[in-house]
C-alpha cells in the first residue's frame, strides 16, 4: 500500500503524523490557574526590565515576542489596573488594548518627568485639575449641561444641595421663628 500502514486502531498514529517521529504532540495550554501564558511572560519581562536588565535580554529569558513585550509596558503604564488584570487573565486582548491606551500611557510617563512648573504648564493649557470646584467652575455652559443630565437632577439634588444645607448652620432668625410658632 505505497509504504504506509493501515491503521485499525484510532489511537495509534500513522508514522507521518507529527513530522514523521511517531510520538504524540501535547499542546501546552495557553491558560495556566485562569491567567495567560504569553501574557504572564512579557509581565515578567517588564518586571525584569524595570528591575535593570536590557530588553532584549529580558525578552529571550521571558520567551516572549517583543510586540507583547510592549503592549504589557503600555498597559504597566498606563496605571489602569483593571485593563492589566483583564489581559493577565485573558479576559481582553493585549495588543489591542494596549493600543486604546497607549497614547494615555506615553502623557502619563511624560506628565510623571515634568517640574512643578511644567505640570502647572500643561494644568493651564489643558484645563486639568483635581480640584472639583474649579473644574465645574471652569466648564462651559453646554459642558454643564451635558454633566447635569448625565448625573441627574435627583443626583445633584441629594448628593450636592442638601448636603450643602445640612452643613451650614441654621440662620438664627429662622431657627427662633420656627421656635415662637
């Protein structure tokens, strides 16, 4: 039968089965306790990296590809714990989600080797604060509109005027015409 064997067993493989070795090929799994392999790997090639040694070393230790590589840094970056934790666990994919962060990711290590007075710089040309009240005061009419109906008028009412009015002390006069009646 042109040198090969038939088989009537399904379990027993033909002799071209695996490149011609004869042994069966078990696949590692790509998910190992609920997280991913090459995900893990270029994690721990960054740690690698942010610890000194060169990229490239840490890359051929890890056995990771470079492009995953960069997409965890990008993620490491960016300071968004739960996208990292998503990709460790598979749950989103790595590259793709590096790329919606990673111009986040590049303004932040930026933004973290400015001055005092260049971060005031970007605060100024930006309108960025962490102050609320400046913020709200410094939106535009359709800006407070906009935010006013994402929040709600019940929202604002409950978490922000009567919590104003329960802070400030009763007026005097009121509290002894409320008394006389």
């Amino acid at each position: 039968m042109n040198g090969l064997l038939k088989l009537s067993s399904p379990t027993v493989q033909s002799p071209r089965a695996n490149g011609g070795n004869g042994h069966r090929h078990r696949p590692r799994r790509q998910i190992h306790h609920k997280y991913s392999r090459a995900a893990l790997k270029a994690d721990t090639a960054n740690m690698l990296v942010e610890n000194g040694m060169s990229v490239t070393e840490a890359v051929k230790r890890c056995t990771t590809g470079t492009n995953y590589f960069y997409a965890l840094k990008a993620l490491r970056e960016s300071g968004n714990v739960a996208l990292h934790n998503a990709v460790l666990k598979r749950d989103e994919p790595a590259i793709a989600s590096a790329k919606r962060v990673k111009n986040a990711a590049a303004a932040i290590v930026a933004l973290k080797k400015c001055s005092v007075l260049e971060r005031e710089l970007v605060r100024l040309a930006t309108g960025m604060t962490d102050d609320p009240v400046t913020l709200l005061l410094n939106l535009s009419p359709d800006q407070l509109v906009a935010t006013s109906t994402a929040l709600g008028k019940d929202w604002i009412w409950e978490r922000m005027v009567v919590a104003a009015m329960s802070t400030e002390a009763a007026p005097s006069e009121v509290v002894e015409s409320a008394i006389a009646l």
